[in-house]
C-alpha cells in the first residue's frame, strides 16, 4: 500500500496571508503528481499535473513545485481570498498502473 | 462540454441490501474510475474501467464490482451492504488510461443504516 501524506491536516490563515502545503509521495517508481481542490458539496478540481523533477506549476496565485527524488511537493496560495478555502489533496500516480493514491487532504480556511 | 454525472447523489439502504451506482463521463473520455471517500480518509481506489474492461483494482472485497458499457458509462454496484459501506462514492473520468488528469463527478453519497 502506498502512503501519501499531506500536511498541515488544516490551517487556519487570515485574508490576504500566503500559506503553503506539503504533499509527500513515495520517491521511487514515480510517474505523475496531481493536485486537486475540493470546495464543499462541489467535485474535485484539478489544479495541476506534475511529471518532472523541478516542475513548477502556476494558475493565477496558486503554484506547485515538484521534487521526485526526495519525494515531496509544495502548494503555495499567495495573498489567500475566502473563496480559496477549500481542502486541498494530491495523489500520486505511479508506473505500475493507472491508479491515483490520494492523501488525506489539507482543509484550508481564509477567514475575511 | 457537461461534466461528469453521477445517479442518484443520496441514497440510504439497510444491511444486506444491495446498492448500483451509476456514472457517465465526460463525452468522449473512455476511462472511468471509482473512488470511496469516508470520514478521515483519503479517497480510496475501487476500480478502474476502460473500453469495457477493468484495468485496475483496489484492496476492496469481492462485494464490490462494476461493469462498463460500450457508451463508456460505468456503473458501480454493492452486494450484502454492511455499516461501514456508508460513505461519498466518487467516479472520475479521464480520455485514456494513464495517469492524465482525472475529472470528478459530484459524488454519490450511500447511509447503509
């Protein structure tokens, strides 16, 4: 079974702060990285697909980095709105199969 | 383009009964997976179709099967429910199978009381 773990469970930040989440995924047999966003009573969005070691991603203030040897990726929201509280997941894709291993989640709230 | 639909989104059964959930992709994606979310965990895989067969499987019992049909909509179906079956099923639909983004429906969610 594989483990992927995301960090902080929740956060709590105020309007306008940057914050940052961490997704860590196992290092080896690696083949993509998602991050989706996950607004209550609506479906997943994706954010980003990641598949290189370095990649950056940026959608307007939100930005992914990845590293695959080390085994972790960043989320970063820069000046957080209340309409990004949301809990954020990755899942981990590896080349044995298409199958997403999800972590548990990073709940945000932007409190106004 | 319509999203991804799930039938019903609510749905409450007794133990032992059985349940089938239904899922249409995204118009011409041919890949639908199926994912169980309950509380404090993750989404957890069930399975994964395309063009009608199944490529992958998750660490579930044997009590839950699906099937997908030549029109790439997939249906998910629970035998002898037991409590712990209560949960938000989630399909997912991507064009091909690999690890390309996967787009989600809004869930269906089963009370086994």
């Amino acid at each position: 079974i594989l483990n992927v773990e995301q960090s902080p469970q929740s956060l709590h930040v105020q309007e306008g702060d940057s914050t940052n989440f961490t997704c860590s995924f196992p290092s080896s047999n690696f083949y993509a990285l998602h991050w989706y966003r996950w607004e209550t009573a609506k479906s997943p969005e994706a954010l980003f697909v990641m598949t290189l070691n370095g990649d950056e991603k940026k959608k307007g203030r939100i930005s992914a980095t990845l590293n695959t040897k080390e085994g972790y990726s960043y989320l970063y929201i820069k000046g957080s709105q209340p309409e990004d509280s949301a809990t954020y997941l990755c899942a981990f894709s590896p080349n044995t199969g298409n199958q997403f291993y999800f972590g548990t989640g990073t709940s945000l709230t932007v409190i106004p | 383009k319509a999203g991804v639909t799930q039938t019903p989104r609510y749905l409450i059964k007794t133990r032992g009964q059985q349940v089938t959930l239904s899922c249409s992709p995204i118009s011409g994606h041919r890949s639908v997976s199926w994912y169980q979310q309950t509380p404090g965990q993750g989404l957890q895989f069930l399975f994964e179709y395309f063009s009608e067969t199944q490529r992958n499987k998750g660490n579930f019992p044997g009590r839950f099967s699906g099937r997908q049909f030549s029109n790439s909509r997939s249906e998910m179906n629970v035998s002898t429910l037991e409590l712990g079956d209560s949960a938000l099923y989630l399909c997912a639909s991507s064009r091909s199978t690999g690890p390309e983004t996967q787009y989600f429906g809004p869930g269906t969610r089963l009370l086994v009381l």
